[in-house]
C-alpha cells in the first residue's frame, strides 16, 4: 500500500469527519483549555481532512485498509 492511497472506508470516514467537526467544535467554542486545545483542534483538523479525502498516511504506514478489497 501507498501513502496517497485510498484507505480510509465509508463507515470510518463518517466517523473520523462527525468526531473531526466535534473537536474543532470544542476549540472554537474555548470548551478546552489552553494548551489542550490546540491539540483537540490538530486532532480534530486531522480526522477532518483524513476522512474527506479518504487517504490516511498512518493506515498506509501500518498497512491498515477500512476501505474493502479491490476499491480504490
């Protein structure tokens, strides 16, 4: 498996996109204190991106697939 590949499935991308808008919730909303806040909205932003895009560098690194066999 390639990093850039898809590898991220629709389950778990729903997931990663509702917790990603959640966290970045909590920043926006000062919910969380400094300096755990920048890391919930890192995390937050990083689940985001991971879950539209499709594609998360870390699956590729441990050669994890949630997307299925044989799609792309």
């Amino acid at each position: 498996m390639k990093i850039g590949e898809k590898n991220v499935g629709k389950i778990d991308r729903v997931i990663r996109i509702i917790l990603g808008l959640i966290l970045l919730y909590l920043f926006v909303a000062n919910m969380v204190t400094v300096p755990w806040s920048y890391l919930v909205a890192l995390i937050g932003l990083i689940l985001l991106v991971t879950g539209v895009i499709g594609t998360c560098p870390f699956y590729s690194i441990i050669g994890m697939n949630t997307l299925g066999k044989g799609r792309s």
